[in-house]
C-alpha cells in the first residue's frame, strides 16, 4: 500500500450498481448497515436503466403504438402515417432514463449510502481496490459482487462504432438503415428487430437455431408467424461466417445448414447472440470465489460464494440474465449478512418478451418437464375464444397452464398475446402459493378482460369451461 494512500472501512460493499447492487445496498441500509456502493457510471442503475430494459422499451411502447395505428384501420379508424422524429425520440428516451436515474440517486442518499463512481478490484477477500476514486482502497466485513454482463460477441466480428452494432449501440439510434441484419434469435434480437422493423429498416435475421429455441415451442409460433410477416428474410440453423465494412454496407458471408454459404449486404448488422457475466478484471483470483467454464460466479442458495462473507448477485450468477431475479437475489444477500434468515429459494421466475405478440412464462416448462419426467398436463385457452381479444383485435393469442394431473397443482404458466407482461404475474402467484386449478378457476375474473382466460384455463382442465369446447 501506498504511503498516503486514503482507505475506508465499510459493513458493506457493493461492487455494481445496477437493479441486483442497488437492490441488495439499499435492503442492507434499511437493516441497519453502513453501505458502500461502487460503481463507474455516474448513478445507480446499471446496463438495465442505462442501455438495456429501460431504453429498449421505450422503443418498443413506440412500437406498439405504431402497430395500434394500423391494427385500428381494420376497425375503421384511420391515422395518418407516422413521422418519425428522432431527435425527439432520443430525447424522450434521455428523460425517461434521467428521471428514473435522479430517483435512484435520491434513494441512495437519503440512505446514507456512500457512493463511489469507480472500478472496485479486489486485493484479497476484504480489502478491494478503487481505480479512479481519491479513496483508494476500502475494507469491508461483507461484499457483494454485482457487475451485471457484458454482450457477448462473435468470434473475429467486432462491435463498435460503425456499422456492425451490439444491443448498446442498437438502442443509441443514430438512424435507422434501409437494411438491417440481425443475428440472433433470443428475446434482445427479437425485440430489436421489432422496433428497427417499425421504424422503418427492412430487417433480415440470422438465426444458429430458432428463434427463442429454449421456450415451448407453441408459446413461439405465434411470435414466429409475427416476425416472418414483418421480416424480409429470416435464415434458420445459420450461422455468420463472416462480417466486413465496405463502402457501401455491412457484407455478410452467411452459411445454412446444408454448408451453402450466400453473400449478402445490409445497411447495418446488430449481433445480439446473448450475454456474458462480467467477472473480468475484477481481482477474483486473489479470494476464495470459484468461477464455472462459462465465468458465472458459484453460490448457495443464500447468494454466499466460497468466500463466505462475499455474495454475489445478478448476471454474474448462473440462471436467467432478468433484474427481477437480480433484485430479489440482491435482498437475500442483504438480509443474510444481516443476519437474518432469508434463502433464494423462488419457484417461479417470470420472463417476458416484449414484441408483439408479447410472450411471457413461469415455472416448469413442457420441455423442462419432459426432461425431467415430470408428469403434467397442459391446457391451452384460446384468446379466440375471448370477448376482450376480440374486441381488441389481438385473437391470436393464448394462456397455457401446465397442471400436475392427479392434484391439480399449478407448475407452470405460458401466455402469448398482449399485456402479457402483467397477466403472468397471477401464475407466479399461483406456483408460489400451491394454488391448484380451482384455485384459478373459483377466483372470480373480470369480464370481459384477457386476465380470465387464466381462470378459464383451469376450468378446461376440470372440465368446467363454458367459451371453450375444444382440447
């Protein structure tokens, strides 16, 4: 160390300021403990508010709105075509993301939280480094490691600047280009795709399997038919083999499954093929924290790694990359070093795609189910068979339930159409609770409403529906 060097003492530091750090600082303030949160953006927030959730759908209610607009002249209501003024939407988009950041900074301070924008590298399990702070190292007696993750890149294409974009630069919405690859085929590239589509962009995908290849397969259909209606190419099992700048574009090497390679040029090109823990560069080699092949911190089931007074949270842990899971995470880890009694012990993680049609699901799955020989039964209600979806123009949809046979138990939950970001929040509830069918179907819905079809699910399952006769 450094003569001269400054250096704090802390209950708890926070490394990583995004929903599964601030969760986890702001939780532990509450109990009590003096707080550090480290972080090299300017506020609280992370790749979620920055770069991520928070921009993305700004776009895409714009999207939608979009969509609405054309949906309604089949209902006899014209709007005229819509102008896209992008100065304006990127200043809309700065606003949204300003006031959601000034509030978390209030919070943060009327904790008492100390904040540091920095890099924080640990020296060894209780002692960290800051890198760009006039504090230059801190100890602590707990940690929390929350550096969220970075996106993921193809080997030998490199992001950036120019035209060959990662989600970042995606949503920076410099313009947009008259053709647009995207290679990917999961939730970002899905909902990417969407909104360069509705702007305007001719949009291609590049996809090494299908798209959405870990979610039921009819929970994707719909999505699917959606996405090849608005797309002008969509290449299945295929991969990129290569990616050049050139005056004129992006050119594009793309190579299908029978081993053809075809040549093709595009505006731009958006690589979102997924994303990766940022576990780099942050000094874990001089702890106790195990690391697995893929880089994903290992913990217990109380968010402690090897290092049992340093937790980890969030992205960097193995599971699904949401700021749902993260915050919950984040509070365990607090109220465990409070010492309280507190496990992440969730049945339940929703996951949402936010395209139109909306996709969303929670708990076991069917391909998780039959991986794992669980018995179950599913039962599916058409949103044909709704009032309110007709209503609205949207029958295309439906809600699954996945139902243990013999009880009725509540296992898992699918739904396709819209607000199905909202409507899946009742199935969480229902797995996390044991709620069985009747639970659902003896809790009296509104109607007409798309919630019900979560009510009239159950009753096909007890044989008790009367909008739906079908199987």
């Amino acid at each position: 160390m450094v003569v001269g060097e400054i250096t704090q003492k802390t209950d708890l530091l926070v490394i990583g300021a995004g929903p599964g750090g601030y969760a986890a600082a702001f939780r532990a303030a509450d109990l009590g403990l003096d707080v550090t949160l480290v972080d090299d953006r300017m506020s609280p927030g992370g790749v979620c508010l920055f770069e991520g959730c928070i921009p993305s759908k700004v776009f895409l209610y714009l999207s939608e709105l979009m969509e609405d607009a054309r949906r309604a002249r089949t209902m006899g209501v014209h709007f005229d075509e819509p102008r896209l003024d992008f100065d304006a939407i990127r200043k809309w988009k700065e606003q949204v993301v300003g006031k959601l950041s000034k509030g978390l900074s209030g919070l943060t301070v009327k904790r008492n939280i100390q904040w540091f924008q920095a890099k924080a590298v640990f020296e060894d399990s209780n002692t960290v480094r800051l890198i760009g702070s006039d504090v230059a190292h801190i100890k602590f007696s707990s940690a929390v490691v929350a550096t969220g993750s970075v996106p993921q890149e193809l080997e030998g294409i490199k992001t950036g600047d120019g035209r060959i974009m990662d989600s970042t630069g995606a949503l920076g919405f410099e313009d947009v280009p008259e053709t647009l690859l995207v290679v990917g085929g999961g939730y970002i590239a899905l909902e990417l795709g969407q909104v360069y589509a509705s702007m305007g962009s001719r949009v291609s995908m590049a996809v090494r399997s299908r798209l959405l290849r870990t979610v039921d397969d009819d929970l994707v259909v719909p999505l699917e038919e959606k996405m090849a209606d608005i797309c002008e190419e969509i290449y299945l099992k295929t991969t990129v083999e290569s990616c050049l700048e050139t005056a004129d574009g992006v050119e594009v090497v793309l190579k299908g499954e029978d081993g053809n390679s075809v040549k093709r040029i595009y505006g731009r090109v958006l690589i979102a093929v997924g994303r990766s823990p940022s576990t780099k560069d942050l000094g874990l080699e001089n702890t106790l924290i195990k690391l697995d092949d893929r880089g994903f911190i290992a913990v217990n089931d109380r968010q402690q790694t090897d290092d049992s007074h340093i937790f980890a949270v969030g992205d960097v842990t193995k599971g699904p990359m949401l700021a749902h899971r993260a915050m919950r995470q984040g509070k365990v880890a607090a109220e465990v070093i409070a010492g309280m009694s507190s496990a992440y012990d969730v049945r339940a993680v929703p996951a949402v795609v936010y395209t139109d049609p909306q996709v969303a699901w929670c708990g076991l799955t069917e391909k998780e189910a039959q991986k794992q020989n669980i018995a179950f039964k599913a039962v599916r209600f058409p949103w044909g068979a709704s009032g309110r979806a007709a209503t609205m123009g949207i029958s295309e949809g439906f809600t699954k339930l996945l139902l243990e046979p013999e009880t009725g138990r509540v296992l898992g939950a699918g739904i396709v159409g819209r607000d199905a970001e909202a409507l899946i929040a009742e199935s969480v509830l229902a797995i996390e609770m044991g709620a069985l069918a009747e639970d659902l179907a003896f809790s009296v819905h509104p109607h007409p409403t798309l919630a019900e079809s979560q009510g009239e699910a159950a009753e096909i399952f007890l044989g008790t529906s009367i909008h739906f006769m079908g199987k």
